[in-house]
C-alpha cells in the first residue's frame, strides 16, 4: 500500500501560504511519500493558479513536475464549500460553484487521477434538515458530475461529513456523515466503477462514528482515505496519534476488507505551524507514522 500525502500538508508554514504547488510536489517527494493527493479545490481560490485562464497549461505543468518527482497523483480534491454557506446560495452561486467543480474534473483528468474526492450536498425542507431531500438531490447532481467525470477517466470518491457540535450551529446536520447515507447514496446512482467513498477518519471521529464498523459495511466501495486525527473537539487535521481517533481497529478493519487505495494524509493542521527550518524534518516524521500504520495493516 503506498503513503501519500495532499499538498496542503505542506503548503503551509507557520499558517502563511507560502510554498506553490511546484514546491509542495518537491516537498513531498523530498519527504519519501510514494504518491501525492494535489488539492485542486485550495488552488482554485480567487488570485490562484486554477481561478486563470491558462489553468489547463498550468495543471499539465504539475502533472510533468509530479512524473519528474516520481510521485504519481492518485487522488485528489475537488472544489467545496460549507454546507451553511450553500444553504444560502443564490443561483448564480450555484451555477459558479458548478463550474469550478467542472474544471476541477477536466483538471484530475489532466493529471490521470483515479479518484476525485467530492463533498456532498445537504438538502432541506421547511423543518430542516432533510435525509430523503438529501438523497433526491444529490443522486441527480452526481449523476450530472459523474457524466463529466466519466469523459474525463475520473472517479468521484464522495467524502463522509461531519455534523456540527460546536458553536451556534451546535444542532445542525449534514448529509453524509455516515457510511449509510454514502451507501444509500451509491445505490442509487448505481455505478461502483465510476463512484465510490472517501472517508475522513477525523470527521467520522467528530461525528462519534464506530469506525471499523462503518469501514466494514462500505467495504470495496471504500476507494480513498483522508487519515488525521483530532481531539474530538474540532476539526484538528493533526498527525495520527496526537488526537482521540482509535487506531489499531481501524487498520484492522481495513486489512479485513481488502482496501488497495492509498494510505493519504490529509492532516495539514500537524504541520502548518512548524518554523521552516523544521517542516521538511516533520515531513519526514509524518511519512515514518504513515508506513508504520501500514505495516500494521499489511503484518497481520
């Protein structure tokens, strides 16, 4: 199984965006990670590389930086937003936001990238939060994702979310943060070749999921993970083992179910603070948990 690690976890140094992608590819390569996971959706924003209109010579441009590094981009993010934002949006903000998860699709294919992961959507009726809405709604927009993906050689991984706990919005619930709401959802759209799961171990650990059970019952639909870890208590997005996520049954668990994707870190919040005379030794460090938790897996 090989480790791989998103360019946001080395994308920032002391919390300042200051590496370009071109320098985060190097990072990670420097690092000893076999693979890289590019996070399209942090390179869209306003002023950056995808907002552009050359953005097309500029991703094929960190496609050959990523074959010159001997990193190949086996997974990645797609565009998002806050489920309290799209709420709210207007049409136009919805047609923009379409767009840019359009682009993100042609860009993964660009890069050969197997899997795209996607944030679902909540839906709402006049008393809230609503599961049956939910699934209506999104069936039909990753179907219409899904035939752009499909032309493009790509896969939709749909991520698990997390409910809110904190805050005003203490009470509110998203679709998705379960894996029976992604596997009803699949069933629905009815094309394990094309969809599949990404599962966020510090999301699900937030949402007080069972989590080598919810791996259990996605089973091979299980195609992509984002591996962090957090006190349970906000969304940390730290290392591994600095947080309250159980590891050992969830390895387990993924050994028992035979998952062949990568073993990929998204887990910025670990290294964003570090001074830069210490982030490529914490690269490094990080890649030594990483292969660790893997031999684990794959000793058993």
């Amino acid at each position: 199984m090989r480790v791989s690690t998103s360019t946001g976890m080395c994308g920032t140094v002391l919390r300042k965006e200051i590496l370009t992608c071109e320098e985060a590819i190097q990072a990670v390569a420097a690092a000893g990670f076999d693979a890289i996971d590019i996070n399209l959706g942090g390179y869209g924003r306003e002023g950056l590389p995808l907002a552009q209109p050359d953005w097309r010579d500029w991703t094929k441009r960190q496609k050959e930086n990523c074959d010159a590094a001997g990193l190949p981009v086996t997974q990645a993010h797609a565009h998002y937003y806050l489920p309290w934002h799209a709420r709210n949006f207007t049409a136009l903000e919805w047609e923009e936001n379409n767009e840019k998860l359009l682009r993100d699709i042609e860009a993964a294919g660009i890069l050969g990238v197997p899997w795209l992961v996607f944030h679902p959507d909540t839906g709402y009726d006049g008393a809230g939060y609503s599961r049956r809405l939910s699934l209506e709604g999104e069936m039909e927009r990753f179907r219409r994702l899904g035939e752009a993906a499909a032309r493009h050689g790509v896969g939709i991984a749909i991520e698990n979310m997390r409910d809110v706990k904190n805050g005003p919005r203490c009470a509110e619930k998203f679709f998705g943060t379960t894996a029976e709401d992604l596997l009803d959802l699949l069933d629905r759209l009815g094309d394990d070749s094309l969809f599949g799961i990404c599962w966020d171990t510090g999301h699900a650990n937030l949402s007080g999921i069972n989590q080598p059970e919810a791996i259990r019952q996605m089973g091979k639909r299980l195609k992509a993970l984002h591996i962090n870890d957090n006190r349970g208590e906000k969304d940390d997005h730290t290392l591994p083992y600095l947080g309250t996520v159980e590891w050992e049954p969830l390895l387990l668990a993924l050994k028992e179910v035979g998952y062949h994707g990568d073993f990929t870190y998204e887990s910025h919040g670990f290294t964003a603070g570090f001074d830069p005379e210490f982030h490529p030794e914490a690269m490094k460090f990080a890649c030594k948990v990483a292969r660790s938790m893997v031999a684990l897996i794959e000793s058993r």
